[in-house]
C-alpha cells in the first residue's frame, strides 16, 4: 500500500471514534487493548488469533491481556509469544527463552528469543491475526520494539498475509522527548532496529505505523511491504505531554532491572553512559538506572564532574549503607531536561578518570556491541582518539538537526495531541 492507502487503512489510528468516543478533557487514559474491549473486541471477532506480549501487557486493571483475550466473546486465542525476558519477565537480560505452555490459559507459548527471534510460518500457520500488546519505554535499544519489527515482517511476508493489531501504549517518556545519538543504518541489529535518535518519542502503535509506511525500514521486499496490513487501536486520553506519572496507570514491571517508571526514565538517561568505562548504575535491587557510582571515585567528586553538564538534571550525592559511594539523578526541571546528554557527558569524565585508558582493554566485539547500542561509529572513533577532549557541544548540535528531522518524518504517523 502507498502512504495514503496506508493512512486510510490505519485511519482508526487518528480517531478513537472507530473503537469508543474520544474521552472528555481531564479523562483517565485508557490503554489500547481496553478500547479494544469498549468495542466488544469487534475487529477480532471470528479470528484466528495469536498475542505476541509479556509481563507488563496488561490492560488499565492489571488482568494479562492473555487472560482477556482468552475470555473474549467471539475471539480464538490460539498461540501466545514471548520477546526476551520471556512471556512472564523472569528471564534475565540476554538469557535464551524456551518454548513452554501458558499455566493460566493452556496455550503454548513461543519463544522469539531463543532458538528463532522471528516468528516461522509454522509458528503463524492457522492464525488470521497477530495481536501485539508490548509496554515500551521509548528507548531505540529496548528489545520489545526489535521483536515487533520481526513479527510484522515475518506476518506481512506470509502467502497470506497475517494481520497485525498493535494495542498502543504510552511512552513512558512521554512524546515530546527526541534526544540522542541517530542510528547508522550498517549498525542496526536487535538492539537498534530501526533508525531513529536514542530517544525517539513515539509510542509502540506510532513507531509501526512509521515503519510500515517507510520504504526500507522493514527487512521485506517492497511488495510484500504494501500488501502486509498492519492496524494500531490507539489509547484515549494520552497526549504527547505526559510523562507515566500524568497517566493515572500503575507501572508493571517491563523487565528485570526496569521495576519501575522512575527506572524507564534511568534506562535512557545512563544506559548509553555505564557501556563502556568506569561509570556503574544500580545499587543491588534498589535506584535501577538512577544511581551512579564510578569506581574509586568519592560521592562528592562525581557530583563535581557532572552536577552542572545537563540543564534540568540533579545530581545528588548519595552513600549507600555499605559505603558505596555515587551519585542519585534527579530531574528537576523536566522542559529543560535531555535525557540522553548525562550519558555523554559520563563517557567524557571516564576517559579523564581511568589511568588505562577508556580504551586500553577493548577488544572488538566491546567496540562492536558499544557501537549498536549508541548507534554512532563516528562517535565512537572521536571519543576514542580525543578522549577527554571530545567536543561534546558539536555532537549535540549534529544529534538536535536529525531529531527536529526525524520529527518532521515521522509527523504523518503520529496518533495524539
């Protein structure tokens, strides 16, 4: 399909009208798959259907989206998938997922991070529909947007094409925050799929409208892009303004070290910065993303380092009950905040604090993994031979024209205010 077949065949995206009238000013915000059910889950009625989900898909009341799928009138839940962290979220970053059967449901379930990342044609055999039900966190290299990238082709690419549902959610970040590094397109992989800036402000059902509209986003061939079908049941009551803490939502835990919105927000913040170095987030089970320690480096000395690098953030000095020593971030001014900056800005100090060298030790995968994350070989190189010295101010400038860019193009696909 072109982009205007497209957009009219996505045109329940930009109206709540098709699924439930839009909610009067100052309504909670109701997450896709709960329009969905406002609608006696009409679209799904009579279908085939497979859910591809995890621990956090879960509608406005905290039922699994598996368990309302399940008793929906007129629907056929037949086959469920896990991404990585498996179905339930137990597994640990990177750690294979096997295939098991769902202990509430009785379905099986697949696994799309063990032996196979993208669903097969057996996997999808039988299935009218693939419904995709993910709370993100609006970072490039969370996996949940990597594995529906890999469902959508692998559905669009079928002899018949299997229709894909993305229940929107929202970006924990909120829409208004396109920050960061861009991706070099030879550096895509499962922890940069598509080419977009670190943080790309868009919401699940946002991003897979871009990409299906967007000739070369998809690994399919141009046919098979245009014939795929993808629909996207938008929330009612998000607007691009609100960050998790306006939406009146309780958070479920999307991963292992991500317990909790105030984490979804550390993740982009520092993710990038603890790559490579000295820097470390976390403390034991408490502060994921949010605290940060350096080793061999005092409380005091990191918040003199980096306490005035990024407007609207606050670094406090924090001492942990066994004496670790770092630093608590903190924002303090949320419209001057960019929340990818601090991770620079660590990546800078550590070349100055480590003896060896940032360097010294890195071997080619280290560089090759740092690259796929942060996205820029470029930066990579600059960083390594400048060091300390890397004009940081230069980056941001280069970063800042393709986020206002890449805002331009995606424009088109965005659903709400």
């Amino acid at each position: 399909m072109d982009r205007r077949d497209f957009i009219r065949a996505s045109a329940l995206c930009a109206s709540a009208g098709a699924l439930g009238a839009a909610p009067a000013a100052g309504a909670p915000v109701r997450l896709g798959v709960d329009v969905l059910a406002d609608s006696g889950f009409a679209m799904l009625q009579g279908r085939r259907v497979g859910l591809v989900t995890h621990r956090a898909g879960v509608n406005g009341a905290g039922r699994r989206t598996a368990d309302v799928l399940a008793r929906a009138p007129g629907v056929r839940l037949l086959k469920l998938f896990g991404p990585e962290h498996g179905i339930d979220g137990a597994a640990k970053a990177d750690a294979k997922v096997k295939d098991m059967r769902d202990a509430r449901t009785g379905l099986p379930v697949f696994s799309l991070y063990g032996a196979t990342r993208k669903p097969t044609p057996a996997m999808l055999e039988g299935l009218d529909d693939i419904v995709i039900d993910f709370q993100d966190v609006g970072v490039r290299s969370y996996t949940y947007v990597s594995c529906m990238r890999l469902v959508i082709e692998a559905c669009f690419a079928m002899p018949k094409p299997v229709r894909v549902i993305v229940l929107d959610r929202p970006n924990p970040i909120g829409g208004e925050k396109v920050d960061g590094p861009f991706l070099d397109r030879t550096w895509r992989s499962y922890v940069g799929a598509y080419e977009t800036p670190y943080v790309h402000g868009l919401t699940i059902g946002e991003l897979a409208r871009w990409a299906v509209a967007t000739p070369e986003v998809l690994d399919v061939s141009e046919d098979v892009r245009r014939r795929g079908r993808l629909e996207v049941v938008p929330m009612t009551g998000w607007r691009r303004a609100m960050p998790w803490i306006s939406t009146g939502l309780n958070w479920t835990p999307t991963s292992p070290m991500v317990p909790t919105p105030q984490a979804a927000l550390g993740y982009a913040m520092v993710g990038l910065g603890c790559q490579i170095g000295g820097f470390k987030h976390t403390f034991g089970d408490q502060m994921h993303f949010r605290f940060i320690s350096h080793q061999g480096r005092r409380a005091d000395e990191i918040v003199n380092a980096l306490g005035m690098a990024v407007p609207g953030l606050v670094v406090q000095p924090r001492v942990m009950g066994d004496g670790t020593q770092g630093a608590y971030l903190a924002v303090g001014d949320w419209q001057k905040f960019r929340p990818v900056r601090i991770s620079s800005f660590m990546l800078r100090q550590t070349c100055a604090w480590l003896s060896t060298g940032l360097f010294a030790k890195h071997t080619r995968n280290d560089r090759d993994l740092f690259i796929k994350h942060f996205g820029s070989e470029a930066f990579y190189e600059d960083l390594r031979v400048r060091g300390a010295a890397v004009d940081l101010a230069r980056w941001f400038s280069r970063w800042d024209a393709q986020a206002e860019s890449f805002r331009t193009r995606t424009a088109p696909f965005c659903i709400y205010a």
